[in-house]
C-alpha cells in the first residue's frame, strides 16, 4: 500500500494489487485504486469498469530487468508502459471509464520517478 502523490497533490491509497504471470486482470467492482509490479512482460485487461468510473494504476518497478506491459481488453492507451532497467521507480497511470462502463481512457500517464 503505497500513497499516490501527483505533483504536490496527495490523492487516495491504492489498495487492489494487480495480478502478476499469466494475463493479470483488474477487476474495476473491486475498486479505482491499483498497484501493480510486473515480474514479467504481459497484457493487462480490465473487467466491471463502471460508467464514469475513475481509476488510477501506480506502476513500481522492480530489478534491473525491463519488462513491457501491454494494455489489453478494457483499454484505450496511448501504448505498452516499458518498465526500464532501473529498480523501485514509480509511473502513475489515470484513467476514466467511458459512459458504458465497457473501456478505460487513458487520461494521463507520467513519466519514470523515484
């Protein structure tokens, strides 16, 4: 459980941890806030998005190892997230749901911070 701090701005606690290995799935009934530190290269997809909802992936690395996150069902991105080969560095995904509650637009995404 990490705070997800934007700027100077603290926003909330993430506390539903993606899945690692195989194909991780987010299940948005679950809740906005996500950690996730990929042991692999993989594909993300997200299930039960609620209309409007807002949700936010707090991306760690971890080794030196570079692995590439793909987002998969469930998102519209800009891209995959490249992990880079430095260990305990911070990304921050946000994302809001379309009307439908059927797709996560990526809003915004930062770049490597430790």
């Amino acid at each position: 459980v990490r705070d997800i701090v934007i700027g100077q701005c603290l926003t909330k606690t993430a506390t539903n941890v993606v899945p690692t290995g195989g194909t991780p799935n987010m299940d948005c009934s679950l809740g906005d806030d996500w950690t996730y530190t990929p042991a692999e290269t993989n594909a993300i997809t997200a299930t039960n998005i609620q209309p409007n909802q807002l949700v936010t992936i707090l991306y760690l690395t971890s080794g030196v190892q570079t692995y590439t996150t793909t987002f998969s069902t469930g998102f519209a991105v800009t891209g995959t997230l490249a992990s880079g080969g430095t260990s305990a560095r911070y990304f921050v995904m946000q994302f809001k749901a379309n009307a439908a509650g059927t797709m996560l637009l990526e809003q915004s995404r930062t770049t490597a911070y430790a």
